[in-house]
C-alpha cells in the first residue's frame, strides 16, 4: 500500500522544495507542480511532490495522522 501524505511548503527553488512533516525538513522534488508557493501544502510521495492540497483538508488529515500515532 502506498501512502502520500501532505506536507507545508517552507522555501521553493527551480524544481524542489523545503518542506516540513511532523518536525523534518527535507528537500522534496516539484517538478509535477505548476506555481507553487511558501505557505502551499502539498502531497508527498516517494520524495516527489505530486498534487497541491487545500489547506484545510491538508491540517485536518495531519491532525488525524497525529491521533493514529498517539494510539500506538
């Protein structure tokens, strides 16, 4: 099964991105995506940013993410 999960956008460059996940910071391809911006979410798979996200929907799936982790 393969999972993507959405990630904040911190600084943009040509093709990638800084973006963080649960406290890490990584470097992340973007070359799928057209006018991104600092302040975009985005889903992160395999390294490669491959479709921008509403924020909303973005922050609500990370706070489910958060209650999975703590129930572990």
């Amino acid at each position: 099964m393969c999972i993507a999960v959405p990630v904040k956008v911190l600084s943009v460059y040509e093709n990638e991105a800084l973006i963080e996940f649960s406290g890490i910071k990584k470097k992340v391809n973007t070359s799928l995506i057209d006018n991104l911006k600092v302040g975009d979410y985005v889903l992160l798979h395999a390294g490669c940013a491959i479709e921008k996200v509403d924020k909303y929907k973005a922050e609500e799936t990370l706070k489910l993410f958060n209650i999975i982790s703590e129930e572990m």
